[in-house]
C-alpha cells in the first residue's frame, strides 16, 4: 500500500521547503540551535482551541497541564510525554494530539513540561518522571494508567517504566504508547542511513548532538537516555507506532523482537512510507487511521483490565 496522495503531493514537499531537516544536518548546526534554543524562553502554553487546566506538581517542580474530557466521565489516566529531541517545547501538534486522547479514549491526560536540555539532562528527568507516575496513579489508584509519548517523548516513556520495574512497581502503568520512538541516542544501528534517505525531518549527526545534550554526565547507551539498552523483561503491554520512511524505524523491529523474547505484549503499527511522528499530522488519512488505532488500543487495554469505561 502506497502513501496517500496528500502525504507524497503536499506533506513531504512541505517539510523540504520548511527545511526542518536543516537543523540536525550536521553537528555544528545542531549545537547552534541548542544553544539559541537554551538561550530564550519557549512558551509551553496550550493554543487557543485547547483547554487546559494549569497546576504545580510538588514532586517535580515542574508545571503540569491536564485536558480532561468535556462532556465524558474519563475512563483512564494518559501522561503524555511531548517529543523535540529533548530540546524543544511542546508545540501546537502536540496538544490536539492530546486533546483528541482526552475525548476518543476518554481520559484524563496529564502533559508535563519537564525542564529541556542542556539545563536539565536524563540523570535528574527520568527520576522526576518516576515519581509523577506514582502521584498520577495514586491519585486515582482505581483508573488505568498508560504512559504515551513522540520522539524522545516515547523514548522517555520506555526509559520511565524500566526503573518503575526495577523497584517493583511496573504494575503502576498499564500501558506504554511510543509514537516513532527515538530509542538509541548512540544511532548506532547499521541500518539507520536507509530510512534516513527518506527521512525528511530529521538527520543522525545532529540528533547525536541533541542526545549528547540530553545524557550530560552519562553515556549515550543509558537506558535513561536510550532505553533501548536497557532490561525488557516486565514491562507493561506496548503498541508502537512507526513510519517506514523513519529513520528511527529500523529499531523498532529489533524491538518488538526482544520484547517479545522478554514475555510482553507487543504490537506494532507501521505506516508505508510514512514520515516521523506521522499520527501528530492533522492533514493526511494515515495519521487519522493511526489515531484511531492509538485510542482503540488503549479502550481495548482497559477493557482487558476489567475495567470498562
């Protein structure tokens, strides 16, 4: 099955006139953008259209947005980790993305805007991450809890729930969602080049210099900042979602694989020819059946809990 006809005739040739490859085209470019990124105020405010409440979270010191259902009881608890390579705020797609999770499933989805790098890094982040998930499910210990997120959003759900297995808590999340995950920070995978060719959003020199951002004093291969070498043993059930023309696709078959190997509950969507993150993309029907298969899988996930919405 080939891409729809807006995905090939205006999606990709509007990422290539946008340029947004540019940035991680080599090393140099990509310490430029973090450093110009570090060095101003990114606003993490929702845009009009979605409504969000606002709060605090004592644990974390870090603020926490909730989009809860609007004319629904919520039926499950979404975190939702926003993707940038760590980097960057949470953007315009990312909050319809959640807003959509908070009516189709429903839930009550709760958005952290966790501190980016290079100010914040991977050895303080995915402790803080650790401890919300404890404060969401305990503050509603009776609802399903499931972790989502993009981009280095879905890398940091997978790099939350090994820790919460080690110290005896994987029960607290009842699923994982990770939307084009960037598993491996090294890009150490032989295969990356050829989805790369394809790939018009993103380059391996300067997501290396993002990941390097993210690990500060730790190596690239921490399971914190690639979780892709870390334990698979015990973690909760997982829908992945991926583009063939994602570079970071070439992982996620290795993935499935081990996780399999390890006893969980696997599955995986993959999009033909489609590009990163291709379900947070509002125009093209790839990313709406996506979105769909995203909200079906968690109410599928709740009700093979018992716990029916």
């Amino acid at each position: 099955m080939s891409p729809s006809l807006i995905a090939r005739l205006v999606i990709e040739p509007a990422l290539r006139i946008a340029g947004v490859k540019t940035v991680t085209k080599t090393e140099a470019r990509a310490r430029r953008y973090v450093a110009r990124l570090a060095a101003r105020s990114q606003s993490a405010k929702p845009p009009r259209g979605v409504k969000a409440s606002r709060d605090l979270d004592s644990s974390t010191g870090w603020c926490v947005y909730q989009r809860s259902p609007e004319k629904q009881t919520p039926s499950a608890s979404v975190i939702y980790l926003h993707g940038g390579g760590y980097v960057q705020e949470i953007r315009r797609h990312h909050w319809a993305f959640c807003a959509m999770l908070a009516e189709a499933v429903p839930a009550t989805v709760q958005v952290p805007i966790y501190p980016l790098a290079p100010h914040a890094t991977a050895a303080s982040t995915i402790p803080a991450l650790t401890e919300l998930v404890r404060k969401v499910r305990a503050a509603n210990p009776e609802r399903p809890l499931f972790v989502a997120g993009d981009s280095a959003g879905a890398a940091m759900a997978l790099a939350v729930a090994q820790p919460l297995r080690d110290q005896q808590a994987a029960g607290l999340i009842d699923g994982l969602v990770l939307i084009s995950p960037w598993l491996d920070a090294t890009m150490s995978n032989p295969e990356h080049p050829k989805p790369q060719r394809r790939d018009r959003i993103q380059s391996m020199p300067g997501l290396r210099e993002f990941g390097r951002a993210y690990a500060g004093d730790l190596a690239l291969d921490n399971p914190f900042v690639s979780p892709f070498f870390g334990d698979m043993h015990g973690l909760p059930p997982t829908l992945v979602v991926t583009g063939t023309a994602d570079m970071f696709s070439a992982n996620v078959s290795i993935l499935e694989q081990t996780l399999h190997q390890a006893g969980t509950h696997i599955e995986v969507l993959k999009g033909i020819g489609m590009q990163h993150i291709y379900p947070l993309m509002p125009l093209i029907p790839e990313g709406a059946h996506a979105r769909d298969h995203i909200s079906a899988w968690i109410r599928t996930s709740i009700r093979s809990l018992g716990r029916r919405p």
